[in-house]
C-alpha cells in the first residue's frame, strides 16, 4: 500500500481517488470473471458432481478408451443400443445435427455411444450404427460387469425387458456434457434440440 | 362426415387387397445396417367402424410386436402390449415416441428407398378379424425424425 503520512497538508489526500479506482477495478473483476464460467447454460449444469467423471471401456476398433483420450475436445456421451426403435437413433439424429450446427468447431466435438447391450452390440455393428449417423461418432462398450459398473458411475439406468423370445431394453436418455479439460460439466435432456445443445458445447470451448 | 365416412371405403377398395374398413397411411420402417436384427415399424391406421390393430407380419423379420414407447422422467420404457385400440373414426399414429410395431429378427440390412410389404390384423368389437395389406417405405437409418411419421407418402 502506499500511505504517506507527510503529505496531508500539501494537497487533497489521494485516498478517495484510490478507494475509487479500486472499486472499479474489484467491479470489472467480479464481471469478467463471471463470464468463465458463465452462468447460462441450457443443459444442466453439474460441475463439480462427483459422479459421470470417467469411464474405462473399448472402442469399436480395440482400443481402450477413457475421458482423457478425448482431452481438447468437447464430449457428448449417451447410453444406448442399436436394437432400439426411438430414443437412441432419435439421440443419434440429434448429435448429428449438433456437428452440423457447430460448423467449424465440430472437429473439436465427439460423440460417444456407450451402448448397454454389450451382447448384442458387436464392436462392428456398434460401428456401422454409429457411422450411420455421423462419420465422426464412437461407440463403446465393455463386458457386462463393466457395462454395469459404467452405468452406476455415471447414475444412468438400464433394464433388459422381455419382449416374445427376444428382449428390447429399458434406459435413461440423458447425455452428458464434458468440457476440453475433460471435465464433466453438464446434462443435456432429451426434449432439448440440438441448437440448444451446440450453444452449450460452444460455450463449454469458448471457456477452455 | 356422411359423405367422408362413405368415401374411406371406396377409395380402400381401389387399393389391391385393403380391407375397406381400415386404412393406413405413412407406412415407413427405420432402415438399418449389417448385424442389426431390430428395428421399428410406424403409419397411421384409421378403422371406420372401430377396432383394434392386434398383429402384424412381415417377410422381412421373423416376428412383429406391438410396443409402447413412454417416457418416465428421463427413462425411456418399452413395453409389449397385446392390441392397440383403434376407436371408430379416429386416425393413430403409430410413431418412434409412443406406439409402434417393434420387427425383430430382421433379416437383411434395410436400406433408405426400399418397400417392405406387411400384413396387419384388425380385430373388431364382434371378434372378426380382417387384414391389411401396407407397403412401407424405408427411410434412412439416420434421417431425423421427431415426433411426426415419414413425410412424402404422398
């Protein structure tokens, strides 16, 4: 700090100016640091929550994944299977759209497909599903025990269900939203549309 | 409504081995690729005189079911049921969100373009049945689609 005592008498005391000064600057500092992180985001926000932080599962090709092989890029990761009429191709349809909507940032966007029915879901069908939707996405999956334990860290649900001499499954639809450090940082809901999700995930880079 | 009523009819009979009584429209199936042995079938039906929809077939899979798609909270559910209602006059839509015919054991890769020709029985309040014969339209597996059919039937 710089008090002098001595120079009281000679002119008006310089303190105001700097109390002044300093409130300014404490004012501009609360905004700009308000904006990372910013306070809007359509999705919902679970930063810090200590559960969907990683996963250690395999992707189509044998290779095994977690959320630090993804580091630098924006990740949006859902639990499905292939075998299902709605909400996984409806998911997939819109996570597509989101690449188209993020334009030339979609290179910094992934998809990951964790499916629940590891059974079924061969490395090549998971794959050829996937791409269906967009060249870029990626599907994982691990043994049943693994599945299991994915899905608990993640509290999302699934249940196989019984359907004739075949079984169709019963699943959560959230997605989960990680930033470029590879941080879980938000959940997106189905009912949300893909502009919504891409303004989130642009946030989420503008932010890194 | 008169006129209307007595217009279904007719026009169903044009249609090869349609049942005059029902008619469906927007018939499509979400196309699929190699080793994908499910997937979902969805149109419109409309029984004249009420009924309800309590099978269908096709060549194309081993077996059609009957399912309903709700949404608890954030967790999809499927369930089987044994009929869907078709009350008198009344158009269902039977879409990806709600209703549908589930075809299991598909037996080739179903691509956008292709018609997969279906049976479907409707069963009135007397217990008779009747069937239907639909085309349906394969749409790509990756097309988007909302809560409405196909568009482009017509």
């Amino acid at each position: 700090m710089t008090e002098n005592p001595d120079s009281k008498a000679a002119r008006p005391p310089a303190w105001p100016i700097l109390v002044a000064i300093l409130a300014i600057a404490a004012f501009l500092g609360v905004l700009l640091h308000d904006r990372r992180p910013p306070a809007h985001f359509h999705s919902i926000d679970i930063t810090g929550a200590g559960y969907a932080d990683d996963f250690h599962l395999t992707d189509m090709d044998g290779h095994p994944r977690s959320i630090a092989d993804y580091r630098g890029d924006v990740v949006m990761v859902f639990f499905g299977f292939t075998q299902c009429p709605s909400a996984c191709p409806t998911e997939l349809a819109r996570s597509a759209e989101v690449m188209r909507r993020l334009g030339p940032s979609a290179p910094r966007a992934r998809m990951l497909f964790i499916t629940i029915d590891p059974e079924r879901d061969t490395p090549e069908l998971l794959r050829n599903y996937v791409h269906a939707f967009h060249p870029g996405f990626v599907g994982l999956h691990g043994d049943a025990a693994t599945t299991a334990a994915t899905a608990r860290r993640f509290k999302a649900f699934y249940q196989k269900v019984p359907a004739g001499d075949s079984y169709t499954m019963d699943h959560s639809t959230l997605t989960y939203l990680f930033d470029p450090q590879g941080r879980i940082r938000l959940v997106a809901r189905p009912d949300m549309d893909a502009g919504a999700i891409a303004d989130d995930l642009r946030t989420l880079l503008d932010a890194a | 409504m008169q006129a209307r009523l007595r217009l279904i009819p007719i026009l169903a009979a044009f249609a090869a081995t349609t049942h005059a009584q029902v008619t469906v429209t927007d018939a499509w199936i979400r196309g699929t690729v190699a080793q994908q042995k499910t997937t979902g079938m969805f149109f419109s039906i409309t029984s004249v005189k009420g009924g309800k929809l309590v099978a269908a077939a096709t060549p194309a899979a081993r077996e059609l079911q009957l399912h309903d798609m709700s949404m608890k909270g954030d967790v999809m559910t499927m369930r089987q049921v044994s009929a869907i209602d078709l009350p008198a006059g009344k158009t269902v839509r039977l879409e990806p969100n709600g209703l549908h015919v589930m075809m299991f054991g598909v037996a080739h890769p179903l691509s956008a373009g292709e018609t997969v020709p279906a049976t479907l029985t409707v069963e009135d309040a007397a217990g008779k049945r009747e069937t239907v014969q639909v085309q349906a339209r394969v749409e790509a597996l990756g097309a988007p689609h909302g809560t409405s059919a196909g568009k482009g039937a017509h």
